[in-house]
C-alpha cells in the first residue's frame, strides 16, 4: 500500500529531468537545491538594494540640479553644511527625544498589557483583537482622526478633560506638547501589535518553570522580574530594536499632522529628508542626511545588540 511520502517521490521523479548528459545531470541536481530556487528573488532584491544604497551615497557627495540636469562634484560640502544646519541639528534632537519617549515608554505599557491579556478566554481574545486593529489602520487615516480629536477648541480630548475639570492641552498644537502628542499616537498605534508579540513570549515559557516556583513558594513579583522578564528578554529585544528604528524613520504622522510644526518642535530626519530633497530640491543635502539617518539606524541597531544582547536569555 502506498503511503502519502512515496506518492509524493512517484511524482517528484516523473518532473525531473532526463538525464541524457552532463547538462541534464547538472540542470536536474540544481532544481533540487532549494538555494538555487530562490536565488532569482534574492538576487533581485540585492541589486535594488544595494543599487539604490550605492546611488544614495554618490549623490550625497554631488550638487545636483534636476531642472538643468548638471551634477557638480562637492566632497562633503554637503555634510558640512547639515552638520551646520540649525534646522538638521534640531530634527536630531526631536528624533532622539521622540525615540526614547516612544521606545521605552511604549515597552513597558506592551508587557503590562500583554500580561494583562495573557489569559486564553473569549474576552481577553476579543480585546487582543480590538487592540491590534490600530496597527493595520494606515497611518493617514489615524492621523486625521487624531487631528481632529485633538484639536484645542472642539476636540474630544479637550472636552473630556474640560468635563472633569482638568486643565486642557493645545496637544500637537502647542511647541511643548506637540512632539509628546505624536509619541502618544504612535505608542497607541504600536501598542496592539506589541501586545501580541509579548503575550507569543509568554506563551513560549514552559509551564514546568513556574510550577517549580509555586513549590519554592515564590511572590508574584519576584516570579515576574526573576523568571518572566528574563525568559521574555529575546521578544523584548526584538522589540526594543524594530521600535527604535521605527522611531527614527518616522515620517507619515509628522507630515500629515504638523508639518514638522509649530515652528520646529515636531522636525524629524526622515521629515528633514523629504523637505530637502523634495520641497527645495536640494537632493545633494538630502542624500548626505539619508546616509546620515542609515549611519544612526545601524550604529543604534549594533550597540542594541552588542549592550542588549548580552543581556537576552535563550531557553
């Protein structure tokens, strides 16, 4: 009688084929190396990557008009003039504080919550559910309705806490609180999918760990920053790295909403790009801030895994 696997070699061998000569045998053992299945996909992805990367740094050494076509060699003039750049230096800062607001501050919210939710009940699953949704929304349309929730006058926000008798906020309006509006969108938006992977690393943990610390007779405390934290640290540091560099390539909240405004309090480098590159098409400038923003985006990647990876604990 044959089984399921043997049917399935029958009709693997009746596609090979012929082996007629040493073409045939070298076409036939290379169709069943799976690295050569999905070399196309990769090649192709190589190129464009590398292409655009290569052309991305060229270009950040040229003066480069597009109306006439003219590209002059510069150096690094282009460099040295957003490291002088006030408005460069500013988006830096605003990118760092907005990083480290959204980073940390979302990450201890995604593991109270996810632990909060780690129960397998028909609620807690409707709830996990709901809280993802903001994560597949495009970022426009939760731009716009927070555009509206937040304005001064008639926004909801401000009604509520009129309503409570609590001082009220110009929100993403206001220099000062402008940029804290903006993390507080992207905390929220971030926070279901967050949840969800916290709560695939709680489930990851075996059971017999904290069996064993209900027979030492172990507080929940000390059971949650002894054993849970630790076990969790491989899903919080894939966290920790894709946020961070998620915050410092945030662009579609900022142009939606403030326009790197009021004055510069929400400029951002992926906002600063645009603006140099597509408002005054000064694209020499633009490419030397790309290349500037990847240098931050991998050094920060590399000491994430370099300072937190030692900390991780793999099961």
């Amino acid at each position: 009688m044959s089984t399921p696997k043997n049917t399935e070699i029958r009709a693997f061998r009746k596609l090979e084929l012929r082996q007629h000569g040493t073409a045939y045998k070298i076409l036939n053992g290379a169709l069943k190396n799976p690295y050569v299945l999905i070399a196309p996909a990769v090649i192709i992805a190589l190129f464009t990557t590398i292409y655009a990367l290569g052309y991305c740094i060229y270009l950040s050494f040229m003066k480069w008009d597009p109306i006439f076509g003219t590209k002059e060699f510069v150096g690094l003039y282009n460099y040295q003039y957003i490291f002088k750049d006030e408005l460069f230096l500013t988006s830096l800062k605003n990118t760092v504080v907005f990083m480290l607001v959204t980073v940390f501050v979302g990450l201890v919210f995604k593991v109270l919550v996810g632990v909060f939710l780690n129960k397998n009940k028909p609620f807690h699953n409707l709830v996990q559910t709901i809280m993802f949704s903001p994560y597949i929304i495009a970022s426009v349309a939760i731009a716009t309705v927070f555009k509206y929730m937040m304005q001064p006058s008639a926004g909801v926000f401000n009604q509520i806490l009129s309503a409570l008798h609590l001082p009220t906020s110009l929100w993403y309006m206001g220099e000062d609180s402008a940029l804290m509006s903006l993390a507080f969108i992207t905390i929220w938006q971030g926070l279901g999918y967050g949840v969800l992977i916290v709560i695939s690393g709680l489930r990851a943990i075996p059971d017999y760990v904290y069996e064993a610390a209900r027979l030492d007779k172990s507080s929940k405390s000390k059971t949650f920053f002894r054993i849970t934290m630790p076990l969790l640290s491989p899903t919080l540091f894939y966290l920790l790295v894709t946020s961070s560099v998620g915050a410092f390539t945030t662009f579609d909240i900022v142009s939606m909403m403030t326009n790197g405004g009021p004055g510069t309090a929400t400029y951002m480098l992926a906002y600063y790009v645009y603006m140099q590159g597509i408002r005054f098409m000064h694209y020499g400038r633009a490419m030397a801030a790309s290349v500037v923003l990847l240098v931050i985006t991998s050094t920060l990647s590399a000491i994430n895994f370099v300072v937190a990876g030692k900390k991780v604990h793999y099961q």
